[in-house]
C-alpha cells in the first residue's frame, strides 16, 4: 500500500459524496486529479460504506505495457468518459519507480454496489 495518501471526494452515482483514501502521488500527477475528477476534501465527508465498489477505468502504460486500474471519482471524468485519455503515473502504485504515460483503453467500469448479507431469523 502507498505510503502517503490522501483524502478525496468520491461523488456516487446518487450523487451522495464520500471521503475515500488515494495515492498521492497517482493524483498529483501532471493533470491526473482533474482527468479522474478528484478534489480534496477537509475531512467534512464521512467515509465510503463498504458496500459500495468504486468505478475505475484500466489503462495501458507508454512503455512498459503494465496495465494498472485507477479509481474515476466522478461519472463524468474525462478518463471514465472518454478512451484515449492519458494519465501520468508509475506503473506501480505506490513505488517510486519512474513514471510513465498511461492511455486508457476504453470507456470506463461503473460501480457496483454489494448487497448487504441478510438473514430473515424465525422466531419461535
């Protein structure tokens, strides 16, 4: 895991708004936190349930060919909307190798919600 982490609005797709941790240095790459629709937040937001998966795109590095998921904050970010975006990031999160241009390849993996596992008890 990253060692420095950031807290960011993630906006659902009911509009609710969440705080969710992300790398740092992934979103403070050269144009990444407006590509993946990321803004900070002061910590006013409570965090994510955990019932909710969040919506990503997969792209394809430059020039190693690694293939890495990033989390798309809004429904209307240009790297969950529209293939061919790039992202500038290491090919591993996290690592302090150098980093690279990522394109994403298609349009972006809604999120998806959990269901919360219930159980109906008879009760005698």
């Amino acid at each position: 895991m990253p060692k420095d982490m950031v807290t960011v609005k993630y906006v659902d797709d009911a509009a609710n708004e969440w705080a969710v941790w992300a790398d740092k240095v992934t979103i403070e790459g050269t144009g990444n936190a407006a590509k993946l629709g990321a803004t900070a937040t002061g910590g006013g937001l409570p965090p994510m349930p955990p019932n909710i998966k969040p919506r990503f795109c997969v792209a394809r590095g430059g020039t190693s060919d690694a293939i890495r998921k990033f989390v798309c904050y809004t429904n209307s970010c240009d790297a969950f909307t529209t293939a061919g975006t790039t992202l500038t990031a290491s090919p591993y999160r996290g690592s302090g190798v150098a980093t690279e241009t990522f394109t994403t390849l298609a349009e972006g993996y809604a999120e998806r919600k959990r269901r919360k596992l219930t159980d109906d008890p008879t009760l005698a």
